[in-house]
C-alpha cells in the first residue's frame, strides 16, 4: 500500500519535471507537500468546521457548550488533525531514508499523544465548570475526580511516548512500575492520602464547596471554595485563605454549619444576668400596671385565679412566705417567652425556651434559646441585637436591672 501511495506521489511529482523521486530536491519536495497539505488541512478544520460549531454554539440557549467553547475544546481537538495527517504521509515522503523515516514516525506519535491529551484535559475542565454550574459539586468532590483522571492520563501518556520513543512494548514499562512502588507511594503520599479521603468526603457527604467549616486547629472558619483531590481551600471571614489537607478533615475533628443552613433556622443562645438584688414579690400596684402589657394580660389573668384559689385554703395567708405570689423575674420570665412567641423573625418550629440558669457571681442568668428564620449572617445578627436591645430596655418595667460590674464612675461616684 505505501508503495502504491509513493509509485502515485512520484507521477505526480513527474508532472512537475521531477523525474527522480529519489534524489534530494524530490524528497524535499515531498516533505513540502506533505508539511503544505497538512497546514491545508488544518486551516479547512479549525476555520470551516470550528468555526462553523462555535458559531452554532453561540446561538444555542444552552450553558454546557458554552462552557467548551471557552476552553476551546474544538481548537484543541483541530490541532490533531495536521499531525495526523503528518503521520501518515511523512513517512511516505521519507522512505528512502529510512533512519529520518523512522524518527519522524515516533516524534509524530508522541506529537498526537500530547495533543489528544491536551485536548482531554479541556474536556476534563470544561466537565468540572460545568458540574460547579449546575451545583454538581456540592453533593460529589468532581474536581478530585478530574485531577485523579489528568494524573491518570499524564502517567500513561508517559509510558506510551517512552515505549514509542525507545520502540519498545508499554508492558516492559510498566512492568518497572512495580519495582517503582514505594518512591511513588513516597512521592504521592498526599495525592492518594487526599484521594482516598475525598471518597470517604463525599460518601459521607462530610463537606462540599459553599459550606461553612469550622477548624480551629488549621485557623479555618468560613465557606469551602474548593474541594480538590489533596486540598481543601476554605475563605475564612476576614477574607483571608486557608488551606486544610483533605486527609485532616477525616481524620481530625471539624464543625460543618451546613444542617443549620439546610434547616432554616440558626439558634440564639444568649443570657441576661439579673441583679438578684432588684428580684422580688410584685405588689398590687405592679400587678395592675403589667396588666396592661397586651404580651401579658391572658398570662396574669390565669396566675391570679390560680395564687387566689390556693392561698384562699391556707391561714395566715396575708404573709408572703405562707402565700403564693407572683415574682417581677418570673413575670419577665413569661413575657420573655410570649414576646418569642409572637416574634415574625424566631422560627416557632424549633426550639424556644426561655430559661433560668444557676446563679453565679454576676447575677442571675435568663438564657434566651431561640432559632431565627434567617439564617444569613448580617439578617441574623440585626434580629439579635434587636431582642436583646427590647430585653434590656424593658427590664425597668419589671424593677429588674441588669448585673454590671463595678466600673470606675461607680468608684468616683462612691468617693463623692
């Protein structure tokens, strides 16, 4: 066969007054057509068909192919086209030396091997962009997936082109690999540490690109923007980049805020501290002005049936330590309470309590446990600077102050 295609290349060579294809000018000759017919055929792919695709392609609604577009898949994929026209017409050109013939063939080779991989790595790329577009990533590590696929492809690319290049079969290379195995375990210890636990991550659904983490051993805590097949890289808060090996986040403890995001809700868990000074029984005046709080109004009504049926059986029931009465914190207590309740921002789904901690040094804690229905940060920390501003602000309507410790006015005010 390649006789014939050279017996045809040599009359057409004729047609020019080339009478022998076997001189130096002929070969020359060939080489040019060869090395023109390639450059032709090249220009017709990437500016008849690529160009004719990419413009199909900008018209389409659709996003993936966009994304192909821009990492230039096509062009790429052009690119084999003059090698491998290369590849099979070269060494036609070259049969009368056959050293040069044989060389070309081989550097040919592993020309298209290098661009078909090339080629790959685009589609790899523009397969994770697209996956990050449509969320993909979120629920598996496909940027993992990718690098192990390009390391994959880089070793075996490798080996074909040594194989080629010293005209020997892949087997007999690898074959060597074997002896190889501890310096690549060695060498790549991260990369299939990091493997492995990118599995177990997105098995267990552990962490995803856009959750928030916290690892106080590494200094991260912020949102996840990228899983790769060794790394974590997380955006911490103040804007600044950590980056956790993806090996620690299996095997060292971390907080991933995702279930409260998923859920709806993020908790509030903040305490008042009562002054115990300022607890004590309300009187028939107080009683009658919390009456009017709207908040209040069903709860009093209710307490005051109640006290007044159980101290009507007692004697002596004009002292309050053989009566039952009403305290200004536990009224705050179940105004607090009704207040969550009727709050448009606390999720009434979730936990809600209103609850009084053991007494320490600094007072009494009222602990607020609530979840908001927002769980954006700015969004919820404007909710809670609003309770708790209506917290402190309302406490003199129950003659309850808020615990503060001594500050320097207090000691002036004290020398005056």
């Amino acid at each position: 066969m390649d006789q014939e295609l050279r017996a045809q290349v040599s009359l057409w060579l004729t047609h020019f007054g080339i009478d022998s294809p076997s001189d130096g000018v002929s070969t020359g000759v060939m080489v040019f057509a060869c090395l023109l017919i390639a450059f032709i055929g090249y220009v017709v792919v990437k500016r008849g068909v690529v160009s004719t695709m990419n413009i199909v392609i900008q018209r389409s609604k659709v996003r993936w192919d966009d994304i192909f577009m821009q990492h230039r898949v096509l062009e790429k994929l052009a690119k084999l086209v003059p090698a491998l026209i290369l590849n099979i017409l070269l060494p036609l050109a070259l049969v009368e030396h056959p050293l040069l013939s044989s060389l070309a063939d081989r550097l040919l080779d592993v020309a298209i091997v290098i661009l078909f991989v090339r080629a790959v790595y685009s589609v790899l790329d523009a397969g994770n962009e697209i996956a990050d577009v449509n969320q993909i990533s979120r629920r598996l590590p496909i940027k993992s997936f990718v690098q192990l696929l390009k390391l994959f492809m880089f070793f075996v690319a490798i080996v074909i082109s040594i194989s080629v290049l010293a005209e020997q079969s892949p087997v007999y290379f690898l074959s060597g690999l074997g002896v190889a195995t501890g310096l690549v375990m060695l060498v790549f210890k991260d990369t299939i540490l990091g493997f492995v636990a990118g599995i177990q991550l997105a098995a267990n659904r552990m962490v995803s690109p856009g959750d928030w983490i916290q690892m106080d051993k590494y200094g991260a805590d912020g949102a996840v923007e990228e899983v790769s097949l060794t790394t974590v890289k997380v955006q911490n808060w103040d804007k600044t980049i950590t980056m956790i090996p993806a090996y620690a986040l299996v095997s060292d403890a971390f907080k991933n805020w995702r279930g409260m995001s998923e859920s709806g809700g993020r908790r509030i868990k903040r305490a008042v501290n009562i002054d115990i000074d300022s607890i004590a029984f309300l009187s028939d005046e107080q009683l009658k002005r919390l009456g009017k709080i709207n908040l209040l109004k069903e709860y009093l009504a209710r307490k005051e049936v109640e006290i007044a049926e159980f101290n009507a059986k007692i004697q002596d029931g004009d002292m309050p330590v053989n009566s039952r009465n009403l305290t200004n914190v536990g009224t705050f207590r179940a105004y607090l309470l009704e207040y969550m309740r009727k709050h448009p921002k606390v999720h009434q789904e979730m936990t809600l309590l209103v609850r009084q901690l053991a007494p320490t040094t600094e007072g009494l804690p009222i602990e607020i446990y609530i979840f908001t229905n927002d769980t954006r940060w700015a969004f919820y920390e404007d909710i809670q600077a609003d309770i708790f501003d209506h917290i402190y602000a309302i406490l003199p309507q129950f003659n309850l102050r808020a615990f503060q410790a001594p500050t320097g006015a207090d000691v002036r005010s004290l020398k005056g």
